[in-house]
C-alpha cells in the first residue's frame, strides 16, 4: 500500500564478489543502495524513497551447505523457505518459520519475520545461526565468522541478532545459514470456535500454561471466519475462532488433542473439530493462509492494506475489543487473523486505491493500533517491520534514548546514510 | 584463575538513580567502571585490570513485576536464578537456564550464559525480553522501550541481543524482563553408559532427529563419572556417560523414556539406569552439579581452571578425542563434562597454582582447545564469555572484519573506553 518509488537503476549481482564491488561503488559515488528478496515485505521496506541501486539478489539461489547433523543449512538470498523445504523434503529436517508468503529467508532474516509457526519454532531471530553480510563500502562480514554454523556461543558482541531485522539498512545480506528442526512425524489440526474473543485467548493462555507443546494456534475474528467460509468453501461457525495445529508422535498428539479439548471446553468453547487427515488439514490450512484473499473478496476491486501489533498475551481481548470499535468508528472494513499464542495479530482492511480520504483513515487506524499496543506494553510490530510507515511509531515505542541508541548504530555502520535510506529511522 | 585485580573503591547502588549517577560522575572522572553481580563468572569478567570502581549491585535485588499470564517477569540485578525459582514456586511458572553456580540473572545476560537445560528452553539469550541498561555516561536506555514485555516485535534494532552477552563492556544491567516457562509436571532422569565417546554423541544426534525433547543431555568422561561416583557416592560404571533429565506429563514421559532408551540401545549402550524418584533424581543431579567439586577431590590442595568451547555435534567425537590426547601430552589432569545437546563442553583441568610452569601448560592447553573448536567451524566459548582470557581467540573467531565492527560498536556506546576495559576486545 506504500506507495512505490522505483529505482533509478537495478542490478541482479550473480555472487557475493559482484554484490561487494557493486555496493563499493554505489557507496562511493554517494549511490542509495535497496537490497531486494522477493518483494513480499509489506511496510515499503523495497521503496527507493531517494532513488539509488536496487540490488535484486534472486539470482544468487544456490543452497550451500546441508549438514543433517547440525541440523543447520546455507542459503543464498534467492532461495525462498518453500523452496528449501522442498529440498530437505527427504532429509527428515524441515525449516518452520512461515510468515505466509513463499519469502527469501534472507529477506526474512532482513525483516525479522515470523509467522504461524513461531509459538513452538520461535521467529526467524531464533533460528538464524550466522550471517553473510556486505557492508556499505564493500567489505564482507561473517557475523559469526566464516563457515560458522555451532548452536550457540557466547563470544563477544551478537552481530548476528543485529544484522537480523535490521531491514536492509546496515548491509546486504548474501547468505543465511539457518537451524533446521526434525521434521514433524504426525500432524493433526483443528478448529474451534468460542462465544467470545476473552474465552479464545483465556483458552490461549491456558494451553501454553499446560505446557502443550502447540505448533500453531492461530485466532481469526468472527469478520475473517465468515469470509474465510465464503473464499475457501468452510462450513465453520461465524464466530471468534482458533485454528490450532500440533506435530509429535501419534501418541504424544493423542494427549495433546485430549488436554487442548478439555482446556477450550472448560473455557466455553462452542464447538472443537478435529481434522486428522491430511487432506482435511490441508483445507484448514489453505484457508487460514488465503486468509489475505478472503478479506479481498469481501470488496471486490479493493486492495488490502495489513498491519500488525503485537502485545502480552494477557493484554490481547482488551486491544482486540479496541480495534474492532475504531474499525467501526472509522466506518472501515478490515477483519482480524493472528499468532496469538505470541500476542501477535493482523487486521486487514480493505481500501479503494482511488479513495485518498478511504486511504488517510487506513493510515490513521493503522497509527491508532499502534499506539493502541504501545499502551499495553506491546510493539507496534511483532513481525512486518517498521520500513516506511511506522518510524514514528517506533520513536514513541523505544523512547529517546532508543532512538538515539539506534542511529548512533546506523551512523556508526553505514556513515553516508546509503544503505536502504528513510527506513526504520 | 585469571588473578584478580581490585578495583580502586567498590560502591554498592541501592536503585537505579544511584547507578545513573555514579556512573555518570565516574565517565565524567575518567575512572573505569566494573560491574559487579554475584562474581561466579569463570573468564575474569570482574578483574579491574585499570582499576577503577566496581559497582557491587547486589543491594538492588527485589523482583519488580510478576506476569504470570504472560509468561513475563523484571528482576533487579541481585535476585540469582535460584531467588526466583523460589519466588516462583506456587505461580506454576519457573526460569529454567541453569549455569551450574547461583548466578545473578542479570549477570548472566550480561554473559550469555547458558547451562544444563538450554537444549530444549534456549540460553539467557532466548529468554531476555528486555533490558534496562545504564549507559556509560549516565543515560537510561530500555533496550525494549520501558515497561514493555511482548514475546516478539520486528521494531527497529534488536538493542536488547547487543547488550545480551557484552560482558559489562557496553553498560550497566541494572534490570531484566524475562520469559518464563510452564514448570514441569513430571520429571524424570536417566543415566547411560557407553563403550565409547562416538557413541554418546550419536545417541545424542539420534534424540534430536528423533524430536525427543530432551531437557538435559549432559556428557561426562570416564575420568569425571571415576570423579563423581567417588565424591558424590554413585555407582555408575567408569564409562563415557550421558545424564538425561526429561519434563513432562506422566504419559509424554513414558514415550519419551521408551524411544530414548531404544535409541542409546541401537548405539550400544551398555546399561540404561532410570530414576523416576525425586530423592533417586536429585541425587543423580546433584552429583551433575557436583561435578567441579568430585574434579577439585581428584587433586586435592589444587585449584580448578574451567575452559569451554561449543562445536557443531557432529564434530563433537573428533574435538573430545583430540582434547583427551592433548590432556595426556601436556601432562594434565582434567576431566571432561559438558551439554551435548548443544555442542558445548567443559574441561576441568586441576592446577596447583604455586606452579607457574603448570599454570602455563593449563593456559596453553585452554587456547589450544579453543583453536581445535575454531577449526571445527564452531566457536572458543559457548557459554562462559571471552572476558580476559579469550581476546585473541576472538579475534580469530570472528575474522578482521568481524573485530572492527565490535570495535566500533564499542566506540559508539563506550567513547571513552571505560566501561568494564581490557575484557571482550
């Protein structure tokens, strides 16, 4: 929804010597610099707000190395996470984050994104083991120093974690090595629905209390479980609903299945359905991730504008009671689909492009959630991003010192300001 | 080992306005400031080598916020490990990182320090929400904007992993918020003994794969299981032995016992000896925690110098062959005890610290065992820190261009050079 602003230039480097050269010479000639996955980030993240060099790194699509052993992988930034789990499809490993859509994992590490699976895999900030970055003039970080791929260390400061949702502004990021997990070996899924958003969270809460080791638990609004009916041929009831799935052995997801039954009917649940075959599991899933084209369907013609917050679980019925009365104030249409055992979640609204005045009141929802979840001790993002749209926001999230801290940060690593310019700060 | 240096004047802040202001009055001087939290650290981290002030801020040790709903709670920098697991004990709640010694909490995030359950629930590192940080100078910085606790956000730098692991370099720790876990339902433990070191490492790869989730998976030598039967009264078999520690419910556990004992049969093990019983399971661990005691009994009147490294598992076999025969050629005693599950393992090597010329070869052996883990792809420290000791291997860990990029980290945060001098860089 960000408006684009093209590069002046593009170039798809085809190794990490090309990137180098490249980047030493945009930055000697005083030339921004926009390193670009797959695009899919959703705050304008690809914007050239002040022209410059877009590096497209989807040629570089080679995965390095696998060692099923170490359980770790390295991956160019042209390789997407589907991508790569189709070649580890036979190795009994599997990478879980999913933010959705099919992204470059080094796009992904760029952003720090997350997605449905990180309640149990944690974000992609959990499971990035090093890093390969190009900084601004040239030179060639291994954040954890080459070849590196051990679980953990203690050894001096964290460049990995700081080059990891740094959004493209300290350096491009040329290769990612990642920690793998054992592939599930059974999965099951279900659905249920609750009598109100305060019972589905409590349910939440309980669940991860009892410890049930839950994949993922994924809550939509009555708004998205009806348009979610209509776009992917569900028969589920219209009402605040979890979709939870769980990985284990089928004895270990017949406890789980048990306790997560007694803990949503102990809550008031209305209905619990079960979905053990795979093709049926498929349906849920399917519909929960075209969730995004059933909020469009609801106005046809309109584009979606999604924003995300994220705050302690505990504080989640109270913001989501919030944003469904500002969505109703500002006569907008959006619904709401979210991580919420992480207190995560989305609202998609949908937006006539044509429509300046629809426009400013989607921006000015978008603020007034933000806000909203910095006042309940959240972040104004638990996994798109600040790119364009929330610098503001991050400034009241963070305070003044976190905000001087952070640009005497960038200052220090990119001190021409040419890396990816006008974001995060 | 390292021999201590005193600071100047040592200073004991009852609040953080205390710290602020002392540590703006000392930058001010030019006096080097030393944070001080239970001193249990193992590289030196608390040696004034420029004298200085230390800042004891053990006074300051109330625990500030409980969130039991959301998983979340703020220490002071002298409540230790155990001061909030017994705080916590009726919440249902616990922290489980587990160094070995009653560690401050914010000591350990100032170490990245790790332990015996980070296999399954992640090092300090994981679990650090946010941090309250003095800045040199005097300013207060929440790495995570004040008063916030969310599970994750993709809000601008992570602030919070720079300071996790910077050994008092960058700041001062005088608060942490913290994840805390579902304590466990059942536990039981096990120990094993195997014909060789390769073996136990492939048992322990195997549990892994097999997504078994293992609490603790400790290894010990023969040399150290001969030690910990004698000090702490065990009659385990003089074997290379892993001690396993396994959370969950009553039903979860039995599965988990079956499929781990099938796994350590298949790499054959020799004897499988299980205890479910809290007094039978508390002794088995308490031998564990013991181990430095049953290594000091080996050589009694010496002293013990305590080195780790963390290496991919897969090289695990080749480093703990090659550190044994290096232990034979310098003419040393050391047992071998460490968290297989993660790479990571400790050498305890007994010195008798009139001997200079054996304090020598203990050192000499210590940067040699790093540089063995170096060329093994993984890392000199896994979890006790560079401190004093480890700057060159640093150094080599991370590259040139890894060592100026920390270098001007620590510039930006630290102008004057006179937080914590002479550790990490």
């Amino acid at each position: 929804m960000h408006r684009c602003q093209p590069p002046d230039a593009v170039v798809w480097p085809q190794n990490v010597e090309q990137v180098s050269q490249l980047a030493a010479l945009c930055y000697s000639q005083g030339m921004p610099i926009i390193p670009f996955g797959t695009g899919t980030g959703l705050e304008g993240g690809v914007c050239a707000v002040q022209g410059g060099v877009c590096f497209n790194l989807t040629h570089m699509d080679r995965i390095l190395a696998l060692n099923t052993e170490d359980f770790s992988v390295v991956v160019e930034p042209g390789v997407t996470r589907k991508a790569l789990n189709t070649h580890l499809r036979d190795s009994g490993l599997w990478f879980p984050v999913d933010p959705g859509a099919d992204a470059s994992l080094c796009g992904m590490a760029a952003t720090g994104a997350s997605g449905t699976n990180a309640v149990r895999y944690g974000t992609i900030r959990d499971n990035v083991l090093n890093l390969e970055v190009v900084l601004p003039g040239g030179q060639l970080l291994h954040t954890a120093g080459q070849g590196r791929h051990y679980r953990k260390s203690a050894a001096g400061y964290n460049l990995t974690g700081l080059f990891v949702g740094s959004e493209g502004t300290l350096g491009l990021i040329t290769a990612a090595t990642l920690r793998l997990h054992p592939a599930p070996e059974t999965t099951v899924a279900a659905t249920c629905a609750f009598p109100s958003v305060q019972a589905a969270v409590d349910s939440t809460v309980h669940i991860l209390q009892a410890a049930v080791p839950v994949a993922r638990i994924e809550f939509l609004d009555e708004v998205m479980m009806d348009a979610c009916n209509r776009h992917s041929k569900l028969d589920c009831r219209v009402a605040p609903t979890l979709f939870l799935e769980f990985h284990g052995s089928e004895q270990a997801l017949g406890e789980q299945v048990q306790r997560t039954e007694e803990i949503t009917q102990s809550n008031g649940a209305f209905h619990f359905s079960w979905a053990k075959e795979a093709e049926e599991r498929s349906q849920l899933w399917a519909a929960r991730h075209n969730a995004w084209y059933a909020a469009l369907a609801l106005r046809p013609g309109c584009k979606g504008y999604a924003t995300d917050v994220c705050v302690p679980i505990s504080r989640l019925p109270e913001i989501l009671v919030q944003a469904k009365e500002d969505l109703k104030a500002s006569g907008l249409t959006g619904t709401i689909v979210g991580h919420v055992g992480d207190g995560n979640f989305h609202c998609i609204l949908l937006v006539d492009p044509e429509d300046t005045e629809e426009l400013r009141r989607v921006e000015a929802f978008a603020q007034q959630l933000g806000r909203r979840a910095l006042a309940l001790h959240g972040t104004c993002t638990g996994e798109h991003g600040i790119g364009l749209g929330k610098r503001q926001l991050l400034q009241e999230e963070v305070g003044a010192v976190g905000i001087e801290t952070m640009r005497q940060l960038k200052a220090t690593l990119d001190p021409r300001g040419l890396m990816n310019p006008g974001k995060v700060l």
